[in-house]
C-alpha cells in the first residue's frame, strides 16, 4: 500500500476517488431531495441552482450527487462480488485441477460464451426494475472472466515450491489456499477488482440508460435517461446530462490511474528504467544503442563539463564527461 | 577391482541389508509413467522403472543423476507429491502408499528441502511465519509463544542467528544461502526422521555450498536424520553421502559406498561420469573428449534392452535385446549391467 | 652464453582499470571496480567469480553490450590498441562480430524457433558479408562441419535438435566471421558434464586450428582451471588474482582464491572436511572500506580496511591484490 501511494498517479487517483465518494454520501446532506420539484424546468446553470433544473424541475446537482451514491454503491458491490465469486471459483479450480477443475472450467467458460447484453436485456425485463436486478445482472455476466484469470495464477502459483513445502508440512488444502496462495495474489484482485468496478459502472449506465433499471430511481443513468427523454440535445439544455457525464469520466479516470498504478508496483523495473533514460539525456546521451560511456572526473574539483542541461551537445559516440561527486568515491589508495 | 568376485545372480537391494535392522525407508519397485499428450497421441513416459534401495536410520544417501534420471521424481514420490504408477514405500516396515493421503503423522517423519532457495519460501511470510506453521500444525508446541521460542532456538541450530531478529525478516531480504538455511530450519521442525534433499545446493555459490552441506552432515550426525540427496554434482555426493546410486534413464545403474563408486565405478555410465568432469590438475594439457557418447535417453516409449546401450562405449549385442539385471559384485556393491553377469568375464574398458 | 626468448603472442585485448557502474533510482553501484588483465592472440582466458563478482558484467562491457541501467564509467577497453569505449556505431558495429563474438549462457535458447538454423547461419553471414545467398549457404554448410554437425541439418529446426547441439550450431554462428576473439559466458551451465566436455574439446580443437583467442567466464572453477590458459579471479568486482591455470591451482596466493579453491570438494578424492567461505557476499550498494574481501578473509590484519590493495606482480603473469603482498607504503594517501 505504502508502495502505491508513492506514485503520484495513485495519489491523483485515491484523491479523485476519496472526493467523488464524499460528495456523493456527504454532499447528499446539503442538497435538495432529488425528487423535488424545485423550480421551472430546463433552467441553465444559476446561482439558485449550480447545475440548472432538468426537464421535469428537479433540481441536476441533487441529482448528479444521488445518482452518484446509487451508481458507486451499486459499481463498487459489483466489483466486489465479481471478484469475490471469481476467486473462489478460479482458485478452487486451478488449486484442485483434475476433474474439479474441468467442472468447473465448463461453468466458467459457459458463461463467459454468454451473450451478456441480450441476457441482461432479457432478466432485466423479467425481475423487478432496479438497480438491485441491474447488480445482479452484472455478477452474473461477469464473473466468469475474473475467474478465467484468477484460475490461471492460482495454477502458476500451485506448481511453486513453497506450495509443496506447505503440502509436505502437512497443510490441510484450505489452509494453503487461503494462507499461501491468495496472499500471493493480492495485487490481482485488487486489478481485478478496479476492472471489475470500472465495468459494472459503465454497463449499469448504459443499461439505465437505455431503460431497463428502474426510471423512477435517481441514478446516473437513469438521469442520462431523462435527459435523452427530455430530448436535451435537441433543446440545448446541456446542463442535464454534462454533469452526470462528467462525473462517471472522472470516477473512471480515477480507478484507471489506481489501475495503472498498480500495474507498475507489480513491475518495478519499469520505473527504473524511466529515470535511467531520463538521466542519460541529462548528460546529452540516448539510451537503446551501445553500452554508453560516462567518465568520471577524479572527485573534488568539478570539471566543465559537456553535459549540462543548458549545454545540450549530443554526444556522438555515447561518451560523455560527468563531474564525479566530490567524496564519493572517497577511498584511500596505495602508492606502490 | 579383483576378478574372483562372488558372482550371485540378481540379488535383491534387501539382500544387503542386515537382517538385524529393518531399514528406515525401503523403496520397492517403483514406476512412474507419465502420460504425455502429443497432439492427439497420448505418449508414455517412463520417467522410473523399477526402482528399489533401502536408507537406514542416520544414513546419508545420494541418488545422482542427470537430467532426465528420474532422480526427482523419485523424490516427490516418497515425499508423496505425486503418486507413482505402481510400487511400494515402506516406513519402518509399513508401506505408506497403502493409504489413499499421507497421514500427519507420515508427514512429521519425512520432510524435503528444495532447490530454489528463494521459491520455497513463500515471499509474503516472514521467516518466522515458515517455522512456526509446521509446529503449530503438528501440535508440538503449547502456545504461539513457545512456538516462537522454539522457532528461534531452530533458526539459531541453522546458524541464522540472532534467531529471534531473523525471524522477522521476509525470504527476499535473506541470501540464497541464509534462506536455504531457513528451509532447512522449516524441515527440522517436526523433527523428521528422514529429510529429502533436492539438489539444495545446486543454486547456491560453491564458497556457500560447503556451509550448507556441513550443517546437513552435522544434523545427521547430531539428531541421528537420515537423508535422501539428489544430485547431478558427484563431488558433493561424496562429500556427503555415505552410499551413492546412480540413476539413468529411471534405472538404478549402480549403488554402493561412497567412496567405492568413484574410485572404482564399475557401471559404464558412471565411468563416463566420472572421466568427464572437470579436473584443475589437467590443468595446461589437452581437453579430452569424453569417452562414450553424449545423448539423452529415451524415456518415451523405449527400446527393449539395456537405457544406455546407444551411448555405452562397451556395448554388446546382448545389451540392446536384454534389459540387464542387477548383480552383487561386493558387499554392499550393485551393478546393473551385462558386464558383470555370471560367467561373464567381459569388464569396462574406461580408465577409472 | 644461452639466450632464451620466449616468443610472447602480440596483445589482442588488453582491459585497463575498467568499471561499470549501475544507475538506479536508489543509487548508483559500482559492479566493476578497475579491473585490469590482457589476452593475447590465440590464448585462452578464463574470467572466474561468484555471483556478484561481476565477470558477465566484465565480459558484455567490453562488447558494449549491457543492457540499462548499465554504463561503463571509467577504464579503457583497447583492441589492438584501439579503444573500443571511444568506437563510433560504425566501428562498433564491425568490431562486433567480426573480431570479437559471443556465445551466451542459454545461448541454446536464443535460436528462433520458427526459422531453420540454415537460415539463420546466412542470416549472420549475411548481416555482415557482402556475399551470395548461394555463397553464404556454402559458408554456413562449413561452418556446421567444423562444429561437427552433419550440414543435412541445415534444413531442420532448433527443437529437432538437442541442446548440447544447439549449443554446437551457436558457436558455429560465432566463428561464422572468423573472430578473433571468441567471448563465452556460462556457454555449457545447462548442459550435462558429458556434452560439457564434448563441447570445450571441440572449441580447444577449434582453437588450435583457426587459432582464435577465448575469454571464457564462468562460476565453475573447476572448469575453468583445466578449460583455460590463463585466468583472473574476480571478488565484489574486482580482481583478486590473476595467474596461469597451473600456478593458481598449485600456488593461489589471495586468500580468496586460496579459500575458494579450499572450498570445492573433489570426487576423485577422499572427503576431507572443508571449510567454505563464512559470511555472506558483498553487497556492492555498501561495500567495505579498504579491501573487499577483509570482512571474511581469514588472513585480515588492521591495514585491511583502511588500505584498497592494488594488483601486485608475485611472478610472470601472475599478480593478487593483497595486501599481504604489497610493500609496504611510504605514505597512505587519502583520496
């Protein structure tokens, strides 16, 4: 965790993501009741109302903050379940194999043929709307995947030898599936739960916005809904889908950053090499040909040098001079 | 080696062993054939084939091979990793195969130590964490703070100290050597009575290697352990173990002391073994080629006769017809080869 | 009045106070620390040390071939007096190859899977002759006759073949050019004693006929001391000793080398209990002050810390850096 944090695209990342989710819960005290008819509808933005009034009268700003909190709780549950019954599954499978694991391929891979859009349309018009059937629509469709990939690092890790030397000691299976093996896989299911949130709030927008989820609930897309319904396009009213927008982009910006972030923790030698490249061009060289030469000059004095960034002269041949930091190097050697 | 030997005809590994002490661990004709998918054959791999030999109590033995030889299969199958096609494993007279999982018990008896220091050791636990498990799942400690206690005290035997400091450390702030040691200190901890060492020193730097196999023959010596060493390197096998099999292609070739089987190696193969390592008191002269032919064996789907008849530089015709069979050509000596058969008078042509 | 002249072979490579450091975000490490040594046309050298000695860092240095964050920060690399740390990517390029080749650890594993070993001779003769298709066919069909291989192989792919004869057809890619000096790292580690053997005879065989020289760097002392001519032992990057094959093995004079050589049991032998070297290595982000080795030399005294031991001559081409053999200084100067 302390790893991630150092990286300053998780930080942007957690921040953007601790302020959306307190103006959603919080920020929810301070304004209207969504439902509230507050004003005339299809205002613009004014100092009454930040975001305008939305075709029906309601005022937007309730609305983006309660869609907010429908939306993340119903994403982030998601995500959770998603990855929840994906681990269980892929790891019971890939630590077991054999015929446990061919029966349970077989139910991952059958869902995961599945037709997901036409098989929400089709259980979403069966059970009562809402963002509770949209939640279990999307489990349903996407834990499959999850799981494919967890399966696949829970067999690469069951071959490790400290698995065997579990195994010899005379672990009992769970206890080396939940102590040895998932341990190992903590930085996969936090990817997989970033993916797996990033997915079920996109797909539950896009559901209510087409208009299956339950209209009469204040969500980000059933706001998106209303705001194609009260044909905001052709009015100009911009105001009534903007916000909304906006917001889902910046939650996805913001669990993309912690994505990637994570993604780099998992394989450091990517940012070594960043500022190795950046160093190199510090003294006029580029790295990706031949070995590159920097000559030290003896510590104490500082020669001038060829390589400073104002003097930015390429050097042909990948030699540069550097001034050796005085002290450095500070041993003290025998005159024969 | 003299030529009026006591010529016995095959002779089973149980005949050398004295009646009067029943031997820790007897292997009694193991096979292992691996079923390999090539497209849409399903290829057999004989991986062991009928592998047999004793370790008695406070034993060192080396089971030496290349790649290839089976000689860690072997090793998984009696730590019961895998299940092996067909034999026997009997523990104190008791075969262990017998029961479908190993019981606890079987696994307070025998332990393994591996080849990669660093993947043994899970990197998300502590040192300590490695140590402590095995004496709380075999309950043989009271409470989590005997178990550190103990866990110090089992660090320290390994010579990681000081223990308790050790013991908060994660396998990756550890050297090869140190985290070896550790694995080492996992093992004993519910005080095996046979340990199976896979090449445990095969990764590790040869100033280390010493330090490691001086701490296994001292815990032989001191707890009485016996231990199962699997090796390609022949000198460690001396340095080590007091009796040495040499495996080829899953066969057993040849067994015996230590000593004995490399002074006077009496099977070809480890003939060849043995001329081809590197000697520093060559050192300056001509690079010998090796006396026998490079290869690997064919472990799928063999040839009748004897593994090593196409790189044997004693073959004879009888060898690639006839598997040959194992004789007692010493106390104590084995040899499987057709060199050594009754009446045969034939013997290796390769300087020893 | 009876002069000898021992005819001396001219210097092909000669490495002088080389180092290379790494530049990590953490710090910057020096892996090789003014490492010194010479290799003379037709000569075998062999590069010997223990992980973190730095001898492959040595040995891609001189090729120029480390990969990031690697850089060479001091020393001169001369090739037949030339300094190849001054080449352009010109020169470099047929210096590469053409006078100085490599075969790598696994280097077995490096042939493309998808294309025949046929191919891929030409593909290297090609990259760097101005010759024929047809020619360069002919070429690599010799080529595989010198390493022993049947040249009806060209036609077949590199997991038909086994790994000691991959090992084969990579070597027959380096001497394609005629190079004079053939780098080897680690080249058999994967393979078996046996073909070990079979290939370093075949490359000795090889050596006496087309006369190149070889820097062979391995961990494997053993090898190394019947493999080649003259070697160097390397400690925490730098060189501990450096002497003829024979005389490190009967007369080592660095402790290092003396316990290294104390720690490799013999199987011909009866066992004798060794020692091994206590400690652990050094970690090159904080070496010790002085000598490197001084923390685990059985021989330190108080100078050992405070004093870096230079490369000291104890006889024709051999010379340890010990202090043990340094006359004393007048002075110690404080850098």
């Amino acid at each position: 965790m302390r790893g991630l944090l150092a990286d300053r695209r998780a930080r942007i990342g957690f921040l953007l993501l601790g302020v959306s989710l307190a103006i959603a819960f919080i920020g929810s005290l301070f304004v209207h009741d969504p439902s509230d008819l507050v004003a005339k509808p299809l205002m613009p933005p004014s100092a009454a109302h930040w975001l305008g009034t939305t075709g029906q009268g309601q005022d937007v700003l309730a609305q983006t903050i309660a869609g907010a909190r429908a939306s993340l709780t119903v994403g982030f549950l998601v995500g959770f379940l998603v990855v929840a019954i994906g681990a269980v599954i892929g790891t019971i499978a890939g630590y077991f194999g054999g015929w446990v694991d061919d029966v349970l391929s077989l139910i991952v891979n059958v869902f995961l043929v599945m037709p997901g859009l036409p098989l929400m349309v089709v259980i979403a018009a069966y059970l009562p709307p809402g963002p509770g059937t949209i939640g279990f629509v999307l489990v349903l469709t996407g834990w499959a995947w999850t799981a494919r990939v967890i399966r696949s690092q829970a067999l690469a890790l069951r071959e490790r030898d400290f698995v065997h030397a579990a195994v010899v000691s005379g672990e009992s299976h769970w206890r080396i599936i939940l102590w040895e093996i998932l341990p190992n896989m903590s930085s996969l299911l936090a990817s997989s739960f970033i993916g797996a949130a990033i997915y079920a709030i996109g797909a539950e927008v896009g559901l209510e916005f087409l208009g299956l989820g339950d209209v009469s609930q204040v969500t980000w897309g059933t706001n998106l809904f209303w705001s194609a319904n009260d044909s905001a396009l052709v009015t100009g009213s911009w105001w009534t889908f903007v916000p909304t927008g906006l917001a889902i982009a910046a939650v996805g910006f913001a669990l993309a950053l912690l994505s990637n972030a994570l993604d780099e923790l998992g394989n450091p030698r990517l940012r070594g090499e960043d500022d190795f490249i950046k160093r190199l061009r510090g003294y006029g060289l580029r790295a990706g040909g031949a070995t590159p030469v920097l000559r030290r000059t003896p510590g104490g004095a500082v020669e001038s040098t060829v390589a400073t960034s104002t003097a930015r002269a390429e050097a042909p041949n990948g030699v540069a001079r550097v001034p050796g930091e005085p002290g450095k190097k500070g041993e003290t050697r025998v005159q024969p | 080696m003299s030529e009026n030997l006591a010529q016995v005809t095959p002779a089973p590994a149980s005949a050398i062993v004295s009646p009067a002490e029943q031997p820790l661990l007897q292997v009694q004709d193991l096979n292992m054939v691996f079923h390999v998918r090539d497209g849409l054959k399903v290829q057999h791999l004989h991986a062991l084939t009928n592998l047999s030999f004793d370790v008695r109590r406070g034993e060192a033995v080396a089971l030496v091979g290349e790649s290839g030889s089976g000689k860690s299969t072997a090793a998984r199958i009696i730590a019961r990793l895998t299940a092996p096609t067909s034999g026997k494993i009997l523990l104190d007279g008791e075969n262990v195969l017998a029961r479908r999982r190993a019981t606890l018990d079987f696994r307070a008896r025998v332990q393994m130590i591996f080849q990669d220091p660093f993947g043994s050791l899970n990197p998300v636990h502590t040192v300590g964490y490695h140590v402590e498990r095995p004496l709380l799942r075999h309950a043989l400690v009271g409470s989590r703070a005997e178990a550190k206690v103990r866990t110090k005290e089992l660090l320290e035997r390994v010579g990681l100290t000081p223990g308790n400091e050790v013991a908060n450390r994660y396998p990756h702030e550890l050297s090869g050597g140190q985290r070896q040691r550790a694995a080492i200190a996992r093992a004993l901890a519910v005080s095996p009575e046979l340990v199976l060492a896979d090449e445990p020193t095969s990764m590790l730097d040869a100033s280390i290697r010493v330090g490691v196999l001086n701490l296994l023959r001292e815990l032989k010596e001191d707890r009485g352990l016996a231990l199962l060493f699997i090796t390609h390197d022949l000198a460690s096998a001396r340095y080590l173990a007091d009796r040495t099999l040499v495996l080829y292609a899953g066969h057993l070739c040849e067994s015996g002391p230590s000593g004995q089987v490399m002074d006077e190696p009496a099977h070809p193969y480890t003939r060849l073994l043995l001329s081809a390592l590197p000697d520093p008191r060559r050192a300056g002269g001509v690079i010998e080629p090796p006396r026998g032919k490079s290869g690997a064996p064919r472990l799928i789907d063999p040839a009748p006769g004897c593994a090593f008849a196409d790189r044997c530089p004693d073959v004879h015709d009888r060898c690639r017809s006839e598997s040959p069979t194992m004789h007692l050509i010493a106390p104590g000596r084995l040899v499987r080869c057709h060199l050594y058969a009754a009446g045969s008078t034939q013997r290796p042509t390769l300087p020893s | 009045m009876t002069v000898s002249i021992t005819t001396v072979a001219p210097e092909l490579l000669r490495v002088e106070d080389l180092a290379v450091e790494y530049l990590t975000p953490d710090g910057d490490v020096r892996v090789v620390d003014d490492v010194s040594f010479t290799i003379r046309e037709g000569e075998c050298f062999g590069l010997a040390g223990e992980s973190g000695s730095g001898k492959s860092t040595v040995a891609m240095a001189i090729l120029r071939l480390l990969k990031p964050p690697g850089v060479i920060s001091g020393g001169r690399v001369l090739w037949r007096g030339e300094d190849v740390l001054d080449f352009d990517d010109a020169s470099l390029r047929a210096f590469r190859w053409r006078e100085v080749s490599l075969v790598m650890q696994s280097a077995m594993n490096a042939l493309n899977p998808v294309i025949t070993i046929g191919e891929q001779l030409c593909d290297v003769i090609l990259a760097h002759e101005a010759v024929t298709p047809v020619q360069a066919l002919e070429r690599a069909a010799s080529l595989l006759e010198l390493v022993n291989i049947d040249s009806g192989r060209l036609k077949s792919f590199p997991h038909e073949l086994s790994g000691g004869m991959r090992q084969r057809v990579v070597i027959a890619m380096a001497l394609a050019l005629s190079p004079r000096l053939m780098i080897m790292d680690e080249p058999t580690t994967a393979l078996d004693v046996v073909v070990q053997r079979e290939i370093l005879a075949q490359i000795s065989e090889l050596r006496a006929k087309l006369g190149f020289a070889v820097l062979l760097v391995t961990h494997d002392l053993s090898l190394m001391l019947e493999f080649c001519t003259q070697v160097g032992v390397l400690y925490a990057g730098r060189l501990a000793e450096l002497a003829p094959a024979r005389e490190l093995v009967t007369a080592p004079k660095h402790p290092y080398t003396q316990a290294l050589l104390a720690s490799i049991p013999d199987p011909r032998r009866a066992v004798v209990r060794l020692q091994g070297i206590p400690g652990i290595h050094v970690d090159l982000r904080r070496p010790p002050e002085g000598c490197r080795f001084h923390p685990r030399c059985p021989r330190a005294f108080d100078r050992c810390p405070e004093v870096r031991p230079e490369l000291t001559p104890l006889g024709p081409d051999h010379l340890a850096s010990c202090l043990l053999y340094s006359t004393p200084p007048a002075t110690t100067v404080q850098s």
